[in-house]
C-alpha cells in the first residue's frame, strides 16, 4: 500500500524544488531520488513517519540535489533553427517570413511561416495532430491484423508511461512516441494491443507481444529506455 501527493518543496539555491512525497507500507527509511522527466524530487518513506523531519532530511541532502539536477539534460525548445527527432531523424525547424501559417514537412526540414514568436507552440501542436493520425492508423491496422478490435485512440504526455489501455479497449498514447522511430512506435501501439487479450505482464502477455509484433520487442524497449528522459525535454 501506498500513498502519493506533491505540494512539498525543497529549496535548492534559492530556487524552490517541487517534492512528489509517497508514502510506503514497504518503506523502512527515507529515500531521496531525481525524475529527470518530470524535474521533481521524489520522496519516499515510512506510512507513519513524520513528513516534517523527512524533508528536514531531504534538504540536509540539498548537494546531492544539485549535483543530480546539473547532469539532468537542458530543455530543447523548439523554435526557428532547431533540429529535433521526428519518426527517427532529424528534422530542422525553418520559419519563413512571409509563408502560410500552415506546417509542411519537406524532407528533412519542417517549413512554416506566421507569427515568429508562436513557432514552438504551433509545432507541438502540429506533432500532436500527426501523433494522433498515426498511432490511431497504426492501432487500428495492427488490431484488424490480429483479429483484435480498439474501442478509441487518444494522445496525451503522461511522465511515467508510454501507453495504457484500458479493459474498455480503449488506447491512450504519449504524443511524444512520434518523436521515436517507426520500429519503436509500433512496438508500442503492439504492447497496447497485447493487452488486449492479457492485462497484465504475463508469459502469456509477451508470447502475445512478439506474435503481433512479429520481432522481438525487447530492442525497443531498451531505445526508450535510452532515449526516453531527452524526449520528455522537448518542449514548445
């Protein structure tokens, strides 16, 4: 049994850190760690141990906080001139003034033109919509390949999964998996749909995986394990 709630703060240089605080049946002391998606301290400890003496605890330990955020890989903000991965290879943002507002991707580079300042929000946005039209295809056409049905398909940016699929049928998809390449994607879409015939992690569950996707999936997990953190830095 556990519980989780986020509104402790450590205080790192001035500069406070937000603390996710989860409580554990399991726990036997305090222990501090990094989630370099999120950039947000997690603190475990004991059901009833005193909160106030373990963040105490935990900002005695305000080094070791720093020295772990100063290796966490910078934010790459998307805007003019910056390349970021698209579907495995790299793609060069080049607004043009004077261009249609309208995205358009030629080759390696991803042209559009309007508002200068709004460039990274609408390329989210735009690598959204492609998420969503792709993993949607790619779910739907893997399941009728395997005799499987998918009730809906959405997107969103959950920090601890790259998918989840609900008993209802129901896949809901990290936008970010756009980034990855094909071969990772639908490694991914294939996962969800092996929990389609087992909800869990079961022998039965990966024997599922491996036939739908028809290859080993394990050298896509270990791309996102790889890759993962630095997808979750780009942002708009």
């Amino acid at each position: 049994m556990s519980t989780e709630k986020s509104d402790a703060v450590l205080v790192v240089d001035g500069v406070a850190v937000p603390v996710r605080v989860r409580r554990s049946a399991r726990a036997r002391a305090y222990r501090l760690s990094l989630d370099q998606a999120r950039g947000e301290l997690r603190l475990s400890l004991p059901m009833r141990a005193n909160l106030m003496r373990a963040l105490g605890w935990a900002q005695e330990h305000e080094g070791w906080v720093r020295s772990q955020m100063a290796r966490q890989p910078a934010q790459l903000m998307l805007d003019d001139g910056v390349v970021f991965p698209l579907e495995g290879r790299e793609v060069r943002i080049c607004w043009v003034e004077g261009a249609s507002r309208t995205i358009r991707l030629d080759g390696d580079r991803l042209l559009l033109g309007g508002a200068a300042e709004s460039v990274g929000p609408r390329v989210v946005r735009w690598l959204k919509m492609r998420a969503r039209t792709v993993l949607e295809t790619e779910s739907h056409e893997m399941a009728r390949d395997n005799g499987l049905i998918v009730a809906s398909v959405g997107i969103g940016d959950p920090r601890s999964r790259w998918a989840s699929c609900a008993s209802s049928g129901a896949i809901r998809y990290s936008w970010r998996l756009i980034l990855c390449p094909p071969g990772v994607r639908r490694a991914t879409v294939a996962h969800e749909l092996a929990h389609l015939l087992h909800m869990d992690h079961s022998p039965a569950f990966h024997a599922a995986h491996k036939r739908i996707l028809e290859e080993d999936p394990r050298p896509a997990r270990a791309w996102l394990r790889a890759h993962g953190t630095a997808l979750h830095r780009i942002a708009g």
